[in-house]
C-alpha cells in the first residue's frame, strides 16, 4: 500500500478558477456591484424561465396520457417528477431570498 504525499497549495490553486472570473467585489451601488445584481437577476430569470418550461411540458404530456396519445408512462412520470423539482428549487431560493431581505430590513443602521 502506498501513501501518496499531500499536494501543495500552488498545486490545487493552478486547478480552481482564477479569482478574475468570479468577478471583483465591490461595495453596494457602485457599477461593479449593479452588474452582479443583474447578472444574478438574468440568472434568476432564466431558472424561472426554464421551471416554467418545465411544468408546461409535464402539463402536455399528463394531457397526452389522459388522451390516450402517451406511450410511455415512464417519461411522463419522470417529467413530472423534474419539473416538481424545479419547482420546489425555485420556492426554496425564494425562501432564501425573503429570509435574507427580512435579515438586512432588521439591521439596525
């Protein structure tokens, strides 16, 4: 049995993104700031987007199924399934979101 050595720090940093592409921190209401709160406000919007999507779809196939058009059951099943996902996803980053904003409104300033 071998025991293999601990890599060093340099060696894990070369394989995690560089700090760059996380993108800078800056204070509130500066331009670098209103740019991660729309790029997180496009994000948000394309996950509502894409939900939505989802329970559309699974809403066509219980129809096809209840018509008698859906061959298989699985698929529609597994549809659904994914799409309640999603859904329970969206309400919990919702959650998140109302716990955080109530937390910042009882700052006291």
């Amino acid at each position: 049995m071998t025991i293999q050595a601990i890599a060093p720090v340099e060696a894990l940093s070369a394989a995690l993104p560089a700090a760059a592409t996380l993108g800078p921190v800056a204070a509130p209401g500066t331009a670098v700031a209103s740019r991660v709160g729309a790029d997180f406000g496009a994000w948000l919007e394309n996950r509502v987007g894409e939900a939505n999507d989802k329970l559309l779809q699974a809403d066509r196939l219980v129809q096809k199924l209840a018509l008698g058009e859906a061959d298989n059951l699985h698929q529609v099943m597994m549809a659904l399934d994914e799409a309640k996902l999603s859904f329970n996803l969206l309400v919990q980053v919702r959650n998140k979101l109302l716990d955080a904003y109530s937390d910042v409104m009882r700052m006291q300033v």
